[in-house]
C-alpha cells in the first residue's frame, strides 16, 4: 500500500513537471510557420511594413514596404535552434553586406497570434501579427 501511494505521489510530481515545461521544439515549429506581418516607424517618421513567411522544410520568404511602397523582396531558408532563429538569405532585390547574409534572432515570444524577435546584430526588437487567410 505505502508502495503504491509514493508511486502515485511520484507519478503524479512527473505529470505536474511535464505540464510546467515551455512548448516542445514540435509545438514551436508549428506555431512558426505561416506567414507574420509588422510595421515598425522610426524616429524620423518612415514606416517600415515587413511580411514573411516562414515555411516547412526550412525555407522563407518575405517583402518589405517603405511608406506603402515596395522595398525589398527576398527568400532562403531557416533553422531553429533553442531560442535562436537563423535565417540565411539565398535571394534578395537588394545588396546585403557579408555581415547581414547570415542573420540569427533570439526568439522572445510565440503563440499562435503573436512573434516577437531580437535581432543578435542590432539588437532591434521586431513584432510581428500572424497573417490569417
């Protein structure tokens, strides 16, 4: 009898420690892909509008906006790993300096709604809004 309620009470402190842990690498995936969009404005007024989808496989593609107008286009493929975000640009509309063809951000939030990214080179936190279709 003793057995079995410390089997119960051990049981029982697993299940609990499971439910307490942050999404699976599975989970998180899925939340990411699909396609985000965010609007930033700088200090000088310039409203900077940045879609991206973020595709299974490892691949992404995505376009800028500068005051409503096209910008920038570009696309290349991802990895996730922990809380670091790689994106490695294959293609882009623009010149990307060495430094800026290999970027990483930290990933700060994600749900289902909601994508919050720092980018590890400027420190910039970008928000992002799922795009629903």
């Amino acid at each position: 009898m003793k057995q079995r309620v410390l089997f119960i009470l051990l049981l029982t402190c697993l299940c609990l420690a499971a439910l307490a842990q942050p999404p699976d690498d599975a989970s998180r995936l899925s939340l990411l892909l699909g396609t985000w969009s965010g609007t930033a404005t700088r200090g000088d007024g310039v409203s900077i509008t940045t879609v991206l989808e973020i595709k299974f496989g490892g691949s992404f593609s995505g376009s800028a906006e500068v005051n409503g107008q096209p910008f920038w286009t570009f696309e290349g493929t991802w990895t996730l790993i922990g809380a670091d975000l790689t994106w490695i640009y294959g293609k882009s509309s623009r010149p990307l300096p060495a430094e800026a063809r290999v970027d990483t951000d930290e990933l700060i939030a994600l749900d289902d709604k909601t994508l919050v990214l720092k980018s590890k080179r400027t420190g910039r936190v970008n928000r992002f809004a799922r795009v629903q279709r």
